[in-house]
C-alpha cells in the first residue's frame, strides 16, 4: 500500500493541525510529508490541490483530499481509538462549531500577515482593523467555551491548540491571553502535549 502524502509546510497552521491529530492519534508514521512553498512563484501545489493551498492529503490511491476539516474527518476513520469528531448529537455539533471558530481565528490572522507583506502603499490598516476584531471577538467566544472543553482531544480543541499556537507564533503583540484567564490556563496546559511539542513552528532558514 501507498503511504498518504501530506502536503506540508513548516509555517501552516492548518497543516500544524493536521500533524497535531496524527500525532494525538498514531498517525503520524503513515503520512510521509511532501514539503510545498506555497508563496514561492514557482510553487507546483496547484498541480495537487487546485486552490493551491496546504494542507492537501494525497491517498494511497492518489485521490486528493483537503481543506484540514476534510483531512482531518478522513483520518478520523483510520485510527483504532476513540473518534475525535463524535459521531451524532450536540456534542458533535458544539465539536464542530468550535473547530469553525478556531479555524476563523486562524484565517483572520494570516490575512493581517499578508497584509502585511504587501507594499507598504496597498496595505489598508482599515482591513487588518477589521481581522484584528474578529480576532479579539473570535478569542474572546473562545474564552467562553473553555467551560465545555474535555480532558481528551477532539477536533475542536486540536484546532484551538493550532490557532492559539499561531498567535503566539506570529502575533505575540496581540497579547491574546490579556483577559482572557480561562483560554490561557487551558492553554498552558495544553502546550505540555506531545503532540504540540512535535509540531512546533519554525521559519525556513
Ligand atoms: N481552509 C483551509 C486553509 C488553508 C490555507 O489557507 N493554507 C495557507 C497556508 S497557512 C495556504 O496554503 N495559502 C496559500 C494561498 O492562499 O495561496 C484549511 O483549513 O486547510
């Protein structure tokens, strides 16, 4: 049998999602990393994944899979234990719902990175103000759900473990933890995980 391929990059915070869950999971082993510069010119992902984005998931039978809901939903029906998506009911739903918002944090703030990497003249501090509040007001649900959060992952709390790892990354300014204790105490908790500690973030050289 083919080993998966998963499209990957060092940087992504979705891909560092995916490689959370392989890890809480045991899968890690059988997705061999195929390394992508999606912002390079010469970029080939969109001869992969037509959006020409990562994280995409080539199966062993070379059918393509993404975006990191999707990877992430297949991969849940490969592994031997307990699902990390439940499989019915409002638990499910409460799972999914905090996966969406942990993924809108996620996609606000690489928008205010791009934006900042475009010439100084096309950059609109109007439209980082914008991600930026949907930044704090996205945390700030976030806050609220810590109530509901389990003792065990799932892909809601995969994915606020990648997007708070990002801020972190790449947003230390914000100082998201900032009235915020609740997240921030899960958060220091979280981060002990093998899984998170694998997965760390790095800039190319
Ligand atoms: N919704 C997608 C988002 C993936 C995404 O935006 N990936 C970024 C890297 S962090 C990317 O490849 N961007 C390239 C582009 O937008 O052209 C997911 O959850 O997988």
């Amino acid at each position: 049998m083919n080993p998966m391929r998963l499209c990957w990059s060092p940087t992504s915070p979705y891909v560092r999602k995916v490689m959370i869950f392989a890890h809480e999971t045991g899968l890690a082993d059988a997705l061999e990393l195929l390394p992508k510069s999606v912002w390079a010119a010469d970029t080939d992902i969109g001869e992969t994944n037509p959006l020409g984005k990562v994280p995409a998931l080539v199966l062993d039978d070379g059918t393509v899979i993404f975006d990191s809901p999707v990877i992430l939903d297949h991969l849940d029906r490969l592994h031997g234990g307990a699902p990390l998506i439940p499989a019915s009911g409002p638990e499910r739903t409460r799972v999914l719902t905090l996966q969406a918002l942990a993924d809108g944090v996620l996609d606000a703030a690489v928008l205010c990175l791009l934006e900042g990497r475009r010439p100084e003249a096309e950059r609109s501090a109007d439209w980082v103000a914008r991600q930026q509040r949907a930044i704090a007001r996205g945390l700030d649900a976030l806050e609220d759900a810590v109530f509901a959060f389990t003792e065990t992952p799932d892909v809601g709390q995969i994915t606020v473990m990648a997007a708070l790892g990002y801020l972190d990354f790449r947003f230390a300014v914000l100082d998201w933890r900032e009235g915020r204790p609740a997240l921030a105490a899960w958060f220091e908790e979280w981060v002990k995980r093998p899984s998170f500690l694998a997965t760390l973030p790095q800039d190319p050289a």
